[in-house]
C-alpha cells in the first residue's frame, strides 16, 4: 500500500469514525483531540479492515506507543510491507461443496 493511499486512508477514518478533521499529523492525539484507549482499540479494527488481515497480539502490542497519524502512517506502512497486497471484497476463492 502506498504511503499517499495509507495517509488519505488515515484522515478519512478519522474524520468519519472519531469526528476529527483535518488533523495535524504530528499532534499527539491524546493531548490534541482526547484520542483514550477505547479509540486506539476501534483504530487497530479499521487497520485491520484496511489491510484485509487480522493483527497479530504482537503487533497491537507494538502499536501502543504510537502518538500521533504521522507514526500510525509509518505503522501501516511497515505492517503492510511485510504482507502480501489484500484481496478485494468478494474476490476470495469459493470452495466448492462436498459431496458425499
């Protein structure tokens, strides 16, 4: 995933799942826009959604330091390099029925 597509990613899920627009991307989100851990935990759900993979318990882990959109951008970019491209909805193999 390029780092453009990771960013406009990004900005629209804050916008539509935490109301916060046109964020800087190196405030602390914490301190700039009262991000808390319930925020973090639905923001590691669209990360998944957005890579079209479960994360791993490592890292969700990692991602705890993580303060502002400039460090999440440079999260994705890592975990997305280390997995191959997701597939579109729908496009999944279908298996065929058993017979007995």
């Amino acid at each position: 995933m390029e780092r453009n597509a990771i960013i406009a990613a990004i900005l629209r899920i804050f916008a539509e799942r935490f109301e916060i627009v046109n964020p800087g991307l190196d405030d602390n989100l914490r301190d700039a826009y009262e991000f808390d851990s319930i925020d973090a935990v639905e923001l590691l759900h669209e990360i998944e959604l957005l890579l079209g993979t479960r994360l791993t318990q490592a890292e969700k882990k990692s991602a705890m330091d993580i303060r502002t959109i400039s460090q999440i951008i440079d999260y994705i970019e890592a975990l997305s390099s280390a997995r191959p491209p997701a597939k579109p909805p729908g496009s999944e193999e279908r298996l065929s029925p058993v017979e007995p």
